[in-house]
C-alpha cells in the first residue's frame, strides 16, 4: 500500500487507512446527552473534504492538536455513512476520531485555500436544495435591521438578512442567525463595510429553496459558515479586477461641478481632494461623505484617437485626453502617435489640464508596445488646446 491514500478513496469496507490533510475548518456542537464534542472540515492536496467528528471522551486530545490551518497525517481512524440531513460535505463516509487515532504534523502540502465559488446561476437553475453548504463570493448590496424571531418552542433567535450580487447583478438573498448574524452586523458596520462596493465571501452556506423563496442560510449549529469582506485572497484580487472594469464601464461618466459660495471655499476645498472618492447629497445644501476607496486602480482617461481629431469627429467644445510620446520640448510641446506627429499647446488658465510622463497606467504600457513596433512615416500636424 502506498505511503498515504487520497480522500476520495476512503471505503468503510476497509481499514488501515493514512491520509495526510488540512484542518479547514472546526467547531463545536453538543450531543444528546449534552456533552461538549466537536467536528471538523478535513481536506486533502487535491481539494477533496471529509467530515471528521470528536466525543466527548477524546475531545481536550483532538481539540489541542487538530488546530484549523494546519496540515496533519492521520492513520488508524474509523469511517461510517455520512447521514444526509448532517452532511457537510460531499463525501459519503465521516471520520470518527477515538483512542487509537494517530496523529502527527506535517509541513503544508499546497497553499491553496480550498475555496470553490458556486455561481448565482448555477443556484437558481437547480431545481432543489443543495444538500451540502458551498461557498460565495459577491458585493454586498443591502444589509436590513437585525430582528429576533421567536419560535414555538419560545426560542428567541437573532437574525439578519442582507443581499449579494455578483459581476452580472445576479442577487442572492441571505440569513444569519444567531452570533454570526452579530459578527455580520457589526463588519458590515465598519469602514470596508460601508463601502458600496464591499466584496464579501460567505463559506461554507446552504442553499435553503421554498416553494416562494429561495435563500442562503448559515449551517444550524456551530462556525462551520463564516462570512468576511475582502478578505486577502487571490480570488477576491480577482473579482476586485472584474469589479473594477465593469465600475469603469458603468459609472466612469464625468460631470462638471462648480461652487458659487464664497464663504464655503475652504470647506470644500478641504472635503474634496483629488484622488478621493465622496458622495455628495444634495446639491443646494451639498453635503460630503468621503467613501472609503472603491476597488479600482483606473484613472478614468478616455484617450482619442489622433485620426479622430484630424478627421472633425472629436467634439472640441470639450476637453479631452491625448496620448503620445514626447518628442519636442519648447514652447510647443510636440507628441507623437504611432509615427503621426502632432503639436500639443497647453494654456492651463484654468488649472484642470495634467501633463504625465509616462504615468503607470496599462493604456501606457500598451502603447509603448504599439510605437516601438510601428513603421508608419506619414506626418500631420495640429494644434490642441484645452
């Protein structure tokens, strides 16, 4: 038999089993005697879960060495059926952790987190429940008032609903009860919370469908479902980069705004800084609220083409942005497109044009590309003001 064995190979028809893997996730439940016992979400290199679950007897051993994030080789373990209305993953068998079960610590086989998010589409087109909890990832986009419901048994449960969404407004109604309903209020409270475009991952959920509704409810018992906003993931970079085009393309419209009141110049010179994002309410009475940063590094530039300003379709009413290499200095600034040259005249009377050499945007590095690599010797020439 080979050193170790793979989850997903794990039979209850034998034993001698050894599998090296992570501890996901733990934590604590009761039994029905109500002694304290815990569970634990086991993972292998390849992604694969397993339930694994403690008694009572054996809990003080298991609860010290089977710490969360770390990776353990385990051996001469029991398996039984993994009942459906308890299952927490996909695996039809679950570790049972007694007397005789060998523990030991190993280095990190992969540093992946184990996260595999389910899409908003995919939860709808299925015509019935998820039977294990799976994991999301969305922008927060409502958050109600925390609420007690109280059941026939006269249990007062705290709970919160909140809405997701995904890249294309797909949205996703969701319930918290109990502790996680407080941890969640009080996140979505906070600075990153606040934020219109706070990205949160929701782990390890059920999908609950009713007959009228259909929700994303956190596991009953326990802090197997958690719930975080941009936590540090590639997957959440990621989406933030998604985000972040789809923000460009929907809300990167420009307008002017302009302050007749003399007497509030330095309130507002001092509530609007360039680079910073606010909302304003308002607009007789303006009142500013700075937003925490959306996540996008763009910096809004819609540069026009040189063969639009020579043919007449640029509007030049406006301003606009132009992108060239510099080659001449002096009291016309000339720049070049990929091998056009043009004559750019600055008079910056009312202070809101920029000059940027070679500024770290992609547009510019694109370009770069595009004029080293251009053969064009056709020169033409025009004057831009702003």
């Amino acid at each position: 038999m080979r050193e170790y064995q793979m989850v997903h190979e794990l039979q209850s028809w034998e034993d001698g089993w050894t599998i090296k893997v992570k501890i996901l996730k733990r934590w604590g439940a009761f039994d029905a005697d109500g002694l304290h016992v815990m569970n634990f979400i086991l993972v292998d290199e390849n992604g694969c879960r397993i339930s694994a679950y403690v008694g009572n007897l054996n809990l003080s051993y298991f609860e010290y060495v089977l710490q969360e994030g770390n990776w353990v080789q385990l051996s001469k373990f029991k398996l039984i059926p993994s009942k459906w209305e308890e299952r927490t993953t996909r695996h039809v068998k679950q570790i049972i952790l007694d007397g005789e079960t060998k523990v030991s610590s190993i280095r990190p086989l992969t540093r992946d987190p184990f996260l595999r998010f389910v899409d908003f589409s995919r939860v709808y087109n299925k015509p019935y429940s998820h039977l294990y909890p799976v994991d999301f990832i969305g922008v927060l986009d409502h958050v109600k008032n925390m609420v007690t419901i109280v059941y026939p048994d006269d249990k007062s449960v705290p709970t919160l609903r909140f809405r997701i969404k995904d890249l294309e407004n797909c949205t996703l109604n969701c319930v918290a009860h109990d502790d996680l309903a407080y941890e969640i209020e009080g996140k979505c409270k906070g600075p990153v919370g606040k934020s219109p475009f706070a990205i949160c991952v929701l782990t390890d959920w059920l999908v609950k469908k009713n007959i009228d509704e259909m929700t994303i409810e956190n596991y009953k018992e326990g802090s197997l479902s958690r719930f975080a906003i941009a936590p540090p993931l590639d997957e959440v970079k990621s989406f933030g980069i998604k985000l972040a085009k789809k923000i460009t393309e929907v809300y990167g419209c420009k307008i002017q705004a302009s302050m007749t009141n003399p007497v509030l110049v330095s309130y507002y010179d001092q509530a609007l800084q360039e680079g910073l994002w606010n909302t304003l309410h308002d607009f007789v009475n303006t009142t500013v609220k700075r937003l925490y940063e959306i996540p996008t590094d763009t910096q809004f530039m819609s540069f026009s083409e040189f063969e639009d300003i020579l043919d007449g379709t640029i509007d030049h009413k406006y301003p606009i942005d132009l992108l060239g290499a510099v080659v001449h200095v002096g009291r016309l600034t000339r720049i070049k497109d990929y091998g056009l040259d043009w004559i750019l005249t600055v008079s910056d009377a009312r202070g809101m044009s920029r000059f940027l050499f070679d500024p770290h945007i992609v547009e510019v590095d694109k370009f770069k590309d595009k004029y080293f690599n251009s053969n064009k010797t056709e020169n033409n020439d025009i004057e831009i003001k702003d």
